[in-house]
C-alpha cells in the first residue's frame, strides 16, 4: 500500500502532465480561431511550465521523452503553433512578414542541433578511462569544464535560449507588428550561436585534454612513481559507501603506499575524506593494467559483480575483509572462497565459517581484530562504591539493520517490533532515544520504509510532549562555526558545471596534515552535535554524520539486531537488547546466534525493555557484565596486541606472500628464451630513459 507521502506526490505530478496537455489544445484552439488572449496565455504558460518541470521534475519529463514528445520535439510544435496562430491574424503579411520569421526559426533550429552535436564532441574528448582523487593530474592538462546549459542541459538550453522567441512573438501577436517576432527570433539566434561558438573552443587544443591513449600512458608512469602496495577494491552502488569508508582510517595507517581502486567513476566523490590516493577505473582492459604496478595486496570490503574481474590478476593477492560481521549467513559468503585469505575479527568468525562449510579452509582465516572501533570508549568509570555512576536519563540507541534481500523476517525488527520497542520506550519518562535506523532501510521492502516513517512520527510526537531548557544560541553556533570548519576540509567546493575532469583538477594532491585535521575537526564536530541538543530530546539520526560509532559513546544501552552493529558495540562492554524477529524461541536464537549471548532478547512486541532498562540503571541487576566481557574477546579477540598492529602484521604478511609468488614466476620465466625477469625489464626501462643500453653504450652509439 503506497505511504501517505506517495499518493499527493503522483497526483501533483499527474496534474502538471494535464497541465501541459491543456496548454497545448489551448494553445492550438486560440491559434485556429484567433482567439488572442488565449493564444497568448496558452503559449507563455506552455513554455513557463516545461521550464519550470525542467528544474522540478525532470524525472517525470523524462517519461514524456520515452513515448517520443521530449523536449525537442515539444518545443518545436510550440513554435509551429506560434507560427500558425500568426496566420491567423490580420495585418501580419504571410510573404512580407511571416516567411523572414519562418527561416530565422529554421536558423535557430539548425544551430540548436549544432551545439547538440558540439556537445557530444566535448563531453567525449573530456571523458578519460579513468578518474582520480589526491593525485597531482595537471599533466593531463585538464581545465575547467564548459558550462553545462551549453555541453549537458540541452533541454534547458533549448527552453531558455526560446524564450526571446516567444515574448517577441507574443508581442508581435497583440502588435500585428513582425519587428517585435524578429528582434525575438535574433536574440534566440544569437544566443544559440554565440553558445555554439565559444562552446566549440573547448575542441582546441588549448582545452584539450590528453587523449586515452595519452591518459593511460601517464597512469603507468604514475603507479611506477608511487609504488602502491597495499589497496582496497571497491565496487558497489550509490549507498553502499559506507562499506569502503569504514576502512579508510586503516588503510592510511598500513606500511607502504595505500591505494583505493574503484570501479564506479560516481564513487569517487562518495568516499569520504582521506589522503589516500583515490583511482576509478571503469573498463576491465584498463584495470588489467595492474598487474604490471607493484601493488602486492588488495583488500575487499565487499562481494560484488566486478569482484572477479579483479581476481584475474595473479600478481596479486586479495583479503576479504567485510564490511562487519555478524551471525547472519551473509557473512560467510561461499564468495569468500574465491580470496587468497579471508581477515576476520576473531575466533567466532573463524569458527562460523568452518560451521559453514562453504569452502574457506582454516588456514586461509586470518585473525586481525576490529582496528576502527578504536574511537568507541569503553564502559563509563565507576561511580561511588566501585559502581557505574547510573545517569539521570538513560541514553537508549535503537540502531536496527535492514531487511536484506533474501526476505528473512528476522534480519530487520524495524517491521514486526520497531514500534512496539519504540513505544515502550518513550513510554519511560527518564528515557533519551537514538534512533538511527540503516541506510538502505525500506530500499528492499516497502514495509520497511513504512514502518521507519511511522517510528520517526512516533518520536517526534513523543518530542511535542516534553520540554524543558535548551542549548543556548551559543551552541547552535558553535556547531556552525565546527560544521564549516569540517566541510572547509572535507568538502571541495565545486561549480554547478563542474565535470570529473574538473573535480580531479581541484582535488589534487591533499595539504600536508590534511588527515590529522580531518580527525580533529570531525571530533569537535561531534562534541557540538550533542552540546546543541537538550539532554532530554528524542533524536533521530539519518544523516552518515554523526557516524554510529559516536552514537555508541552517547548511549547507555543499545537495542539491535542481528548484525555487526552488535559486535562493534561490545567494545564498549555496555549492555545490549537484541530484537529477536526470527520466530525461534529464544533458546533457539541463543544457539543459532552467538552475538546474542550476552544479549537481552526482546520479543516483537517490546516485552524484555522495562527489565533493559533497569539493568542499566541499577548494575546488581545486570548479571550479563562478565560473559560479555568474554564475549567481546570471542568476537573481537584480544586486545594485545592492539588491533592495528595485528591488520598492519596480516598485511605484510600477505605481501610478503605476493613477493614470493612474484620471485618464484620470475625465475620460470628467465628459463624461457626471450622472457626478462622483472629487473631486467627494470633496468631496460632506466637505461632507455636515460640514452643508454643496458651494456652501458650510449644511444648514439647504439644507432650507428
């Protein structure tokens, strides 16, 4: 059943569609008859309303363009109506007046399809088979992009540049006077000329940029320069990012050279920040370039459809990391057999993928720890008596998962227990709640999205209820003051025609102590965040900022599902609810879900959230402390030595790996005649460079 939010949406749509169709009977009606004032209004709220779904709805034009009555063809039978109604009217000669303003049209016309074609031309020649981030690529000469109404916009441009037509035809149409129709159709003319012309500067070799062949070159030379050794690959769609910038924090600190290798070229504007040098490589024939850098070791965050285009690179070995891990079947992939090793947090991980049974052998598991969970702080210092100081309101994070895509009732309890937990919460007066639901919530199931509107209505009915002071004006203040600041840093601050070309031109090689800024300034950040709100507001938290990680430091308790988010929070060794949707009893969840073992287990219609609660405000009475201590060691492992310390060892570990294999395909091939080994083709490259053959002659030499 469509949501509530739906249905006025589609009707305003469907209306603005009828709208349009009016306006062009009206429009055709007061041409025919001479009916003047129709005529006229007709034709201008016509052309007012195509422009203004042009920037409102261009989804919904789009559709008029799949049953072939796009923009083009739309405006067109505008003007051929104009040029009818003129007709129509007394005191405008057909001959004298009307043909001079037939064939300045068709010049309009012809030179809109010039700057069309034009376009095309430069968005080819500014499309390179590849796109970087936080490296220096002023040797490709980019330059700034055209602007788009002329290379990207061509319904836009055609709509504005006919506006001048149209007024001057209007005002020809009340005049009977032609000069006004053709100093109309001359500024429409001159504009769409002009905009051709200066467009087509963007062909000349001053704004040319280099050519693939040209491109792909200085790609080489750059991975030769830098000498990757570590990366993460990552392919996926547009809210799956949060899979990669999870692990941008590691990455940076590992031995050597980090790269990120992307696929998707709209990806690299949703990384977020870091310094790591960032590059988007679309085709396969491209990406097999690879093989021949001195990248030893990629790291996966995620399964996706490009994943084995990668694997074909022997020269490389390739880590599954995940991008979390939980008791669900998704996070023993039988995928995860195509990796050289497979890094998980643990012994639960390790033991759930031989449970399993998908292929991974056990020596191929490496255990590494979590190294991003390092910013959640552990549980609260103990108050009088050697206990936890209980809070006058307890923080309740409710962070449930999404609904997956395999239809399980138990992977989100957003739709069976959402409100009931949510209800019962807001019900306790001494209750604060996070609600920070996943990302693609309701991106699957239509119930999903449902029930998380009717959670945030809840809360915000809950928020009418209550009052009490708030943050003065300082705070909110102070949160724009830190917001800038981070944006000032995160952020690039693009034209409007901004193009990859162009973005990869401002984003070049990161400031010297970017990152440590970065840290601080998202830090500050987050502690204004919470400063700006009154300890007794209900919130709800949608946005990736503040991140999951700095809700975890806010709350007392947390109340999830099955998922990583569970895992993560026992770092912090402060209760958990688990929302227990599967339709098992709970014994049976228990076994079937180990991440639950120290857990509370709430039922779909809240029941266990009054005895949550008093759990974490009176300590006797939380009897799970210990096991989920031992719990968070089963799941996490130990925490000497430190996590980052043991990614940092699996890391070089697999390189050394990789250096082995290459040694070993290295000597075979110095067996075969005609091959080199690698720094045979090493020292050929750096003799050449310099004028000289390998024997120590020089290049003149050689040529005589």
């Amino acid at each position: 059943m469509p949501s509530a939010g739906i249905v006025p949406r589609r009707a305003v749509q469907l209306a603005a569609l009828l709208a349009m169709m009016v306006a062009f009977i009206a429009q055709l009606v007061g041409a025919l008859l001479s009916v003047i004032p129709l005529f006229i209004a007709a034709s201008v709220v016509n052309l007012g309303l195509d422009l203004v779904l042009q920037h409102k709805q261009p989804g919904l034009l789009a559709v008029l363009g799949r049953i072939r009555f796009d923009v083009t063809v739309r405006q067109l039978l505008r003007d051929m109506l104009i040029l009818v109604g003129l007709l129509h009217i007394d005191g405008i000669n057909p001959l004298e007046e009307q043909a001079p303003l037939t064939i300045t049209l068709l010049l309009f016309y012809g030179t809109h399809f010039v700057c069309q074609a034009v376009a095309v031309l430069v968005r080819r020649s500014r499309s390179l088979p590849f796109v970087t981030r936080n490296i220096d690529a002023t040797a490709l000469r980019l330059c700034d992009a055209p602007p788009r109404i002329l290379s990207r916009q061509t319904g836009r441009r055609l709509l504005r540049f006919s506006v001048p037509t149209t007024v001057g035809m209007m005002i020809t149409a009340i005049t009977a006077d032609a000069y006004w129709g053709g100093i109309g159709l001359t500024v429409s003319l001159t504009l769409s000329a002009g905009g051709t012309l200066y467009l087509s500067t963007w062909l000349l070799p001053g704004k040319r940029v280099a050519d693939e062949q040209q491109a792909l070159r200085w790609l080489d030379n750059w991975l030769a320069a830098y000498r990757p050794t570590v990366g993460m690959y990552f392919s996926g769609g547009a809210t799956s990012a949060y899979q990669a910038n999870m692990w941008l924090s590691t990455l940076a600190a590992l031995d050597g050279n980090p790269i990120i290798v992307l696929r998707e070229r709209f990806m690299v504007q949703k990384i977020e920040a870091t310094d790591v040098p960032i590059v988007c490589i679309p085709k396969v024939a491209h990406l097999m370039r690879l093989e021949h850098s001195t990248l030893k070791v990629l790291l996966h965050p995620a399964n996706s459809g490009k994943t084995s285009q990668i694997l074909r690179i022997p020269s490389i070995k390739h880590a599954f990391t995940n991008h979390g891990e939980s008791d669900k079947l998704s996070s023993c992939n039988p995928y995860a057999k195509a990796y050289d090793e497979v890094w998980v947090a643990g012994p639960a991980a390790r033991e759930r993928y031989q449970l399993a049974d998908i292929g991974v052998e056990d020596k191929d598991v490496v255990e590494v720890g979590r190294p991003q969970l390092a910013p959640i702080r552990a549980v609260r210092p103990p108050g009088p008596g050697g206990a936890p100081a209980a809070p006058r309101t307890t923080t309740v994070l409710y962070a449930p998962t999404w609904e997956g895509w395999d239809g399980n009732p138990g992977n989100t309890s957003v739709i069976l227990a959402g409100e009931n937990i949510v209800r019962e919460l807001l019900a306790d007066a001494r209750v604060r709640l996070l609600y920070k639901p996943h990302p693609m919530t309701g991106s699957v199931d239509p119930r999903a999205a449902a029930a998380d509107a009717r959670i945030q209505a809840m809360i915000t009915e809950a928020n009418a209820r209550r009052g009490g002071a708030r943050p003065g004006p300082e705070a909110a203040a102070e949160l724009a003051r830190r917001t800038d600041e981070l944006e000032a840093l995160t952020t690039s601050a693009f034209r409007k025609s901004a193009d990859e070309l162009e973005r990869m031109r401002l984003q070049g090689t990161p400031e010297e102590g970017r990152a440590a800024a970065v840290e601080d300034a998202g830090a500050a950040w987050e502690e204004a965040y919470w400063n700006s709100f009154p300890e007794w507001e209900h919130l709800v938290i949608t946005t990736a900022r503040p991140g999951i990680f700095s809700c975890f430091n806010q709350a007392d308790v947390l109340i999830s599902d099955v998922s990583s988010v569970v895992s993560d929070y026992l770092t912090s060794e402060k209760p958990y609810a688990v929302a227990n949707t599967s339709g098992m009893t709970e014994h049976e969840f228990r076994v079937n879900f180990p991440t639950v073992r120290a857990a509370t287990i709430l039922t779909p219609d809240g029941r266990g959230v009054a005895g949550l609660l008093d759990a974490v405000r009176d300590p006797e009475k939380d009897t799970l402390a210990a096991e989920r201590a031992e719990l968070k060691d089963h799941l996490l492992g130990p925490s000497d030595p430190p996590s980052s310390v043991r990614f940092n060892q699996a890391a070089r570990a697999l390189c050394a790996k990789a250096d082995e294999r290459r040694v070993r395909m290295e000597r075979r091939l110095a067996g075969i005649p005609g091959q080199r080994t690698q720094e045979e083709r090493e020292a050929l490259d750096a003799s050449e460079a310099a004028g000289r053959k390998p024997n120590g002659a020089s290049g003149a030499a050689a040529a005589v």
